[in-house]
C-alpha cells in the first residue's frame, strides 16, 4: 500500500478526489490529510493572487466569516474531505493543522513511514515566485518526495 500525506486548504472536489487517488494507477492508497486553512495573515497574498488571476472582485471583497467559524469550516472541510476519498476506496484519516504546520507534517510523515507528500492547493502566485508556498518549504523539511497539484475550482 502506498501511503500519503495530503496537505490541502480547502474541501476536497470530485475532480480533486479522482486526481489524488487515480495518481499511482491500480495500486491501494493511503492517505494521511492535514487540512491546514488558510489564516487572516493570508489576506494580502490572496488578494494579490486574485488579481494575478484576473479575480477582481474577489480582491477587493475578501469573504470573512467573522474569524470565530474558521476551525469549525476547516474541520467540516477535513470530514468532507475524508468521506469521498474512503468512498473512492482509499483509507484516509486526518487533522487540522493551525500551528506549526510544517513541523506537523514532518512528524506525520514520519510516524506514518510515508511514501510522498501530496499539497493540493490553489495556485498562489506571490508565494510560489518567492518559494515560500507549502511545497517548497516541505521540500526542505521531509525525507520523501513533495508533489504539488493545484485544486480544482468547482
């Protein structure tokens, strides 16, 4: 069985689920899932992003939910997540990740013998120019091989 360690930012997709489990063939996957959501300290990248992306409106409207339902989305996110991999025939557990997240990876992959780790994100142009997104810095912190995929948008 091929284990994984799955950091993403967001609910997983259909589209995001058959990406994630379809990656080495035939072969049984197991998946670790840290859900790491994205902060209040965030806002200036993602506004930049949007605009990089063309997402006018978006930049200029960051969605804020108050700041009080953040943990509770990101752990509704991570079960979500959770179902539809176990319904695409994937083992899968998880966790929230809010300090340290990259210390927390580590660790997963290393109590779990990981084969890879997997960051499922949106693209995060600002970030990834200055190589300071998740997968470049996890690349620097684990023993394993990081591949970085971008989420569906639906």
């Amino acid at each position: 069985m091929f284990k994984t360690v799955l950091m993403i930012e967001k609910a997983l997709s259909d589209a995001d689920v058959e990406l994630v489990t379809t990656l080495h063939g035939e072969e049984k996957v197991s998946f670790v899932v840290l859900m790491q959501p994205r902060g209040k300290q965030d806002e200036l990248l993602r506004a930049l992003d949007d605009v990089a992306l063309g997402h006018l409106d978006q930049a200029v409207h960051e969605h804020d939910d108050g700041g009080d339902a953040t943990p509770t989305l990101a752990g509704e996110s991570l079960e979500h997540s959770l179902r539809h991999l176990r319904r695409a025939g994937a083992e899968a557990v998880g966790e929230v990740v809010e300090a340290h997240p990259l210390a927390r990876l580590r660790e997963v992959v290393e109590e779990n013998t990981a084969d890879e780790v997997l960051v499922l994100t949106s693209p995060h142009f600002v970030e990834e120019f200055f190589h300071r997104d998740w997968a470049s810095r996890a690349r620097h912190e684990v023993g394993v091989p990081v591949l970085k995929l971008f989420a569906s948008e639906a």
